[in-house]
C-alpha cells in the first residue's frame, strides 16, 4: 500500500459541515507516512475547537481499517494554524456550487490592515448586493449574508 492510496481512501471522506467537499481537499489532512507496520495521518484542524474534529478522526480510523491498514496514528498539528488559503480553485468552485460564497484569499501581512468591508459575492447571481445579516451560520467558521438582488439567503466561508 503507497500514501497516494491511503489518500485517496481519505479523499472518500466528506468534511461533515461542508459535505461537498472531502478532508483531503479541505487541507485537514496534512501528511500520510508509514512508521514500520503503522499508518500515521497528520492533520490539523479547520479551527480550534472544531466540533467535528472527532468524527473525522474516527471516520479516517474506520476507513483504514476497512481498506486493510492495521494499526493507525492520527498526530494533531496546530502550527502552521489551517488557513483557508490552502483551499484551491477548483474547491472554491465546489463551495459556490454548493451556495457558499467562498473565501477570498488571505495576505502574509501580520499587521492590522484598515479596510472597508469585503464585497461578498451571492453564489447563486454573483451579485455583490449582499449584506451581512449574521457573524456566525451553521458553524462558527461561516457567516450568513442575504443577496439584495436574488433575495437568496446563503453562507460565506470566511478567511482563516
């Protein structure tokens, strides 16, 4: 067995509050080595104190085993923190597709920036008439926008 498969028996492993996209894609999974007999998973949390950190930790145990992997090791990194700029386009176009706005890129810059609010694009019309109507949605890590133009509710992902 070669980490490319062990990845691709993770890629089957759908985010649980995001489930259009998997822990792969998402950049939860970091690393997959072997240490003797022994499958070792590195990942690192979309945030801290994800609440559904532990039911991706039993589904990758659970997927392992059933695919042959005897023992397994999941290590939990938090540095460097997950940050929403791992996400790729074609994963971004998934959120949208789904009805998240996607997260617009983040910047290396580590000083505070004053800026006008970030115009939010509507995943159904792609109209920039939207408004924030909460900080927080379905998880901590998105917020809820109303379109003005298509009258559609939808989630953004914020920047992490």
């Amino acid at each position: 067995m070669t980490e490319q498969t062990i990845l691709g028996y993770l890629s089957e492993i759908l985010d649980p509050e995001i489930p259009v996209l998997n822990i792969v894609e998402m950049g939860i999974v970091r690393s997959v080595f072997f240490e003797n007999e022994k499958v070792v998973v590195t990942i690192t949390p979309t945030y801290s104190g994800c609440p559904a950190m532990r039911m991706i930790e039993d589904n990758i145990v659970e997927k392992l085993k059933e695919n042959g992997c005897g023992e397994v090791e999941l290590k939990t990194v938090y540095t460097p923190t997950w940050t929403t700029d791992w996400l790729n386009e074609i994963t971004k176009k998934k959120l949208q597709q789904y009805g998240i706005s996607p997260p617009h890129t983040t910047s290396d810059n580590h000083f505070v920036e004053i800026t006008l609010p970030k115009k939010i694009s509507c995943p159904y019309c792609q109209s920039h008439q939207t408004s924030l109507k909460s900080d927080f949605s379905s998880t901590a890590c998105k917020a809820m926008y109303y379109c003005n133009a298509c009258l559609q509710p939808f989630e953004y992902f914020k920047e992490i």
